[in-house]
C-alpha cells in the first residue's frame, strides 16, 4: 500500500509540476501586459457595470488566497472605492486564480473550470451588490493602511522567471500538499466506503460540505488535486466543489483578520455569503 501510495503521489507531483511551471510563466507574461493604472480608474469609476467587470478582472489576474486578499481590501475601501465594488473583489479573488484554474482545467476538464469561473464570478457579483444594498458600508471600521504596494505593469521575460520563482516558493508546496493528501486517501479509503457514504445525489452533502469548508483553510492550489483524487474514489462532484469554494472563499486567519477592518454583523455576513455561494454552486453542479 505504501508503495502505491508513493507512485500515486509521484506521478500526481509530476504531472502538476509540468503544468503549474507552464502556465505560471505563461501567467507571469501576460500580467506584465495588465493596465494596472488603468483598472483602479475603472474600479473607482460611478459606472456599476464597468466597476463589476474591473472588480471580476482585478479579482482574476491577482492570484491571492483568501488572507493575503486583504491588505488589497484595505487599500480599495482607502481609496473610496464603492463599498459593493470591493465586496465583489473581496469574494472572488481568492477562487478566481488563472494559473490554478488553468491546473483545474487540465485535471478536471475545461468545461468543469468554464463553469466554476462563471458560477463562482456571478455569485460573487451578487453577493457584493446585496451587501451593499443591505446596508453593510456602515460596519466597516476606520484602518490605517501601512506598508502596501500596489502590482505594476513590467513585461520581461526575467520578471516572468522571477515571479515563476516566487510562486513555486509560496503556491507550490500546497499543490504538493494536495498530491500527498490525494495519494492518502487514494491507497488507504476504499473505493466502495467513499461511494456509500459520500457518492451518489444526496443533496445534504453539499450545504455539510460548504460548513465543513470554513475552518479547514485548504487553498485553491491543495484542492485541486486532492479534488480529483475525491472524485475519481467515488464521492459526489457537487459537494466536492462545495467543499473547494468553502475552503478557498473564507477560512479562520481570513475571518480574524477582517474581524479587524469589519464589524462583527458584516463578518458574519461575509461567512454566511461563502457557505451561500459554496452551496448555491454545489447544487448547480447537481443541475449540469
């Protein structure tokens, strides 16, 4: 078993080694093309339709996970960006990743990552706009913003490399992380108790699985091999993406730290949203 469990985990590393090094150069090139300048105009615009859609771009080509997205949050509400507009940016950065869903298009098909962008970027728009409109605003507290840089536009080759680099030091060790959980779970959980348990259309899994999702802090990159693995053993694939937006959309770290920029109503908001949009897309996956 253990033998097995080693060749699993090597041929899964392998795999995702090739992928995430591909596309994070290719990535890497790209945002050296990115108006930057430009979409903090568009964001900060009266126009709510190019305020989402710069919301929605902004939120794609900045691979953050979810605790790393709020210095970013910080920086927007400082500079008065509509409180709506920032919300939209605050739910979708951390689902939306180019170079893990480029990996999530090559391990679970291109129609899977098709969906989970539009899903997870529509839910995102409305979940945004409804806090707004509910009043929330009032429940965001005065912060100092220190110590903050905002991404410039530099197109090279070298950058490219670089930034290759650096993702392979802070995202890559959880892709590695996913592929030894998968490859666990793979040798040690038989095939028959995961399709028994966590197969087949029981609705229920999904809105557990969205709850579930919340403390464990497993990030987009860990969850997509550790996804496939789920599903190849039998379990359902709605409570699987449940799980993956749930986990990704919010964790512990994130919520104690905009415990500190949000009122207690709006981070419980913010919760209650995540596990919405993690059951809501669960259940669209039943659909499709």
């Amino acid at each position: 078993m253990l033998g097995q469990m080693l060749r699993d985990f090597l041929s899964i590393a392998l795999e995702l080694t090739v992928l995430f090094i591909g596309v994070s150069f290719l990535v890497s090139i790209l945002q050296g093309l990115i108006p930057y300048e430009k979409l903090n105009r568009y964001l900060s615009g009266k126009n709510t339709y190019t305020g989402v859609s710069a919301a929605i771009i902004f939120a794609f080509i900045t691979p953050f996970c979810s605790c790393s997205t709020i210095p970013i949050v910080v920086n927007l509400l400082h500079k008065q960006v509509r409180f709506g507009i920032v919300m939209i940016f605050l739910f979708a950065s951390p689902v939306l990743d180019p170079i893990i869903l480029s990996l999530m298009a090559a391990l679970l098909g291109w129609k899977v990552a098709v969906v989970y962008t539009l899903v997870t970027s529509v839910l995102s728009i409305i979940i945004g706009l409804s806090l707004e409109r509910l009043g929330f605003e009032k429940a965001v507290k005065r912060v100092r913003m220190t110590g903050y840089q905002e991404p410039k536009s530099r197109f090279s080759l070298s950058y490219a490399a670089r930034e290759t680099l650096n993702l392979m030091k802070t995202v890559y060790p959880f892709l590695l992380i996913g592929a030894g959980i998968g490859a666990v779970i793979h040798g040690a959980v038989p095939t028959e108790w995961m399709t028994t348990h966590l197969g087949g259309d029981k609705w229920w899994l999904v809105p557990i699985a969205a709850i579930i999702g919340i403390p464990l802090y497993i990030r987009l990159s860990t969850m997509i091999p550790l996804s496939q693995i789920l599903i190849a053993k039998g379990m359902a694939f709605p409570p699987v993406m449940a799980l993956m937006i749930a986990s990704t959309g919010a964790s512990l770290p994130e919520v104690a730290l905009l415990n500190s920029i949000f009122q207690k109503r709006l981070v419980s908001a913010f919760v209650v949203a995540v596990v919405f949009m993690a059951s809501v897309s669960g259940f669209l996956f039943y659909l499709i």
